[in-house]
C-alpha cells in the first residue's frame, strides 16, 4: 500500500495536562509518512518541556504568543505539505492504528476528498466512553445545515490537500469557537462528507470548565449565523423546500431509527437517500463503499460466517 503524507497540526496553550497523551496519540501509530506540527500560543507551564521530549518525532513546532486558535491552526496549515490533512487539539487523542485506515482510503478511493470517522469521547483518563453510530442520513449536507442537533466530529475528520484549496485554504479567524463547522460548510460546496464504519479519533470531554464546554452556547450562535448564510446561498425554491423537508425529516427519524421497515423507507423517501459510507469488508480485508442497507449485526453475522467457513479447511479435526 501506498503511503500518502498526512500531515496533522495541533494547536495549544497550557496543555500540559493532556498534551502528551495527544502527541503519543499520534507518533505511537508509526505511520511512515507523517507530517506533524505543533503551533503553541505562548505556553508558561510545563507545555513546552514536553514538546521538548517528543521534539524529534515532531515535524515542527513553535512557541509564540498568538490570537488564538484558529490563527494557530492557520499558521500550521500555511507550514504544512501533506497530501491529507487534519486537526487535533490538544486534549483530543487519535485511535490505534487511524492514520492507516486514512491512508488506505483515500488511497483506494481517489474521488474520495474527505472523510470522517465514527464519533468518539474519551473520557478524562483517556477511556473511550461513547461511539456514535453511523445508521443514518444526518450527515447529508443539507441535513447538517439545518438540523441543530448534529455536527460533524473535527477530531475524526481528514480531508485531501486539493479540497482545502478549492475552499480557500484558510479557516475563518474571525470565529472564536465554530472555525470548524464554518470550514465544513465550505467543504460542502464542493463534495459530499463520506462517513467511516471506523474509529479514527475522538474529543476527550474532560470537565465543565473546558472551553467546548462553557462556551458552548456561543458555539451555538456562531453555527446559526454559519448554517443562515449557506442556506441563504441556494436557489429560493430549494432553500425553502430543504427546510420544510429536514422539518419533517426531523419529526419522523426517532421513530425511523428503530428499523421499523415502513418508517425506515418513509424517512428516506421524505429526506433522500442516505450517503454511501465506507465500511470495513472482511471478505476482502479492505473498505469498501456500502449503501448500509443491511443492519449492523446481520453485517458482521455474515462476516463471521465466511471467516469462519475460509477458515475450516486450514484446522484438523482435532482443534
């Protein structure tokens, strides 16, 4: 297989409480081909000993006092050759082995431009405590521009180089909060999120008082202003009826979740169908893109099955 560059920016400021986990998150996956740069805003606690430490796994790193994040995350990118790309903050840790599963995707799928992961939280000692199942269509663009309750997880999501030029290279440092939500609206213009039956990272939700926590009101305006003026962007008659149509969608999708057959087809005949995803095909031990049709557990029944079925002829009857 074919290991494209990836290169991951992190941005931080009196991190020292997580920050190594982030980065031993990341250089512990011993992908060959990684770029990885740290921008720091000034750290005056024990942050930059331990950028110090990992400095010779570290692509490059720089401590300066900065306007933020997302002025952070600009410089990074600006530094930053890797043919995909991604952001991890830092108190967010990547899973065992995702830089592979990334390169194998979008190495095997070259029309792919951007991807994401199942959603996952870890706890505050670094427990993966919630996986988000991916078994419907919230992720379509128009459903994440108008239903408030969903978002696209940024610590699971990578994109290729070319998308992030077509959408201007650049997140918008105007923001405070949703830099991430305004830089997918973008990505919307141009290509469809394609959604992973796999774990590739997660956000550590570790107290009250962390900012994606307290200002998460904020966060909310910030999205609502982003979310009206992409609507505002469609053709009339399109901006009407996807709203009329996420209303409905929205009301029916509780019940269409319970694999009730009839609802299931209601729900998409309101909405559309839902996008393909890539999943994890044992038959062939590689990702392939699936319609999800089939419900999850009949899925890996059958890969069971077949595993097992392969495997029979390799045993003696003693084992």
């Amino acid at each position: 297989m074919e290991f494209p560059k990836i290169s991951i920016v992190t941005p931080c400021l009196n991190a020292e409480r997580f920050i190594e986990d982030t980065i031993v998150s990341i250089i512990s996956q011993n992908y060959p081909n990684l770029e990885y740069i740290i921008i720091d805003g000034g750290s005056i606690d024990g942050t930059i000993d331990i950028l110090k430490k990992y400095e010779s796994k570290i692509t490059f790193w720089e401590t300066n006092c900065d306007n933020g994040q997302y002025f952070a995350l600009q410089r990074g990118f600006d530094l930053s050759t890797g043919d995909i790309m991604a952001w991890l903050n830092a108190d967010d840790m990547l899973h065992c082995g995702a830089l592979f599963a990334v390169a194998e995707i979008f190495s095997k799928f070259p029309d792919i431009r951007w991807i994401m992961g199942q959603p996952t939280v870890f706890n505050q000692d670094g427990s993966c405590v919630q996986i988000v199942a991916l078994n419907d269509a919230i992720w379509h663009s128009e459903r994440i521009l108008e239903d408030e309750e969903h978002f696209i997880q940024q610590e699971s999501t990578f994109w290729c180089r070319e998308l992030w030029e077509q959408a201007g290279s650049c997140i918008d440092t105007s923001l405070e909060l949703a830099g991430d939500f305004e830089l997918w609206a973008r990505f919307f213009r141009y290509t469809s999120l394609h959604t992973v039956t796999t774990i590739l990272g997660g956000f550590r939700f570790s107290n009250a008082q962390q900012r994606s926590v307290r200002c998460y009101d904020k966060y909310l305006e910030e999205v609502s202003a982003i979310r009206y003026r992409e609507l505002e962007l469609l053709p009339r008659l399109q901006r009407l009826t996807t709203r009329m149509r996420n209303r409905l969608a929205v009301l029916v999708r509780p019940y269409a979740l319970r694999e009730t057959p009839i609802l299931r087809h209601l729900y998409y005949a309101i909405y559309g169908p839902a996008p393909d995803m890539l999943s994890f095909d044992f038959s062939t031990w590689s990702y392939v893109l699936t319609n999800n049709a089939a419900p999850t557990e009949e899925k890996g029944k059958a890969a069971r099955t077949k595993l097992l079925a392969d495997d029979e002829p390799q045993h003696s009857p003693n084992k």
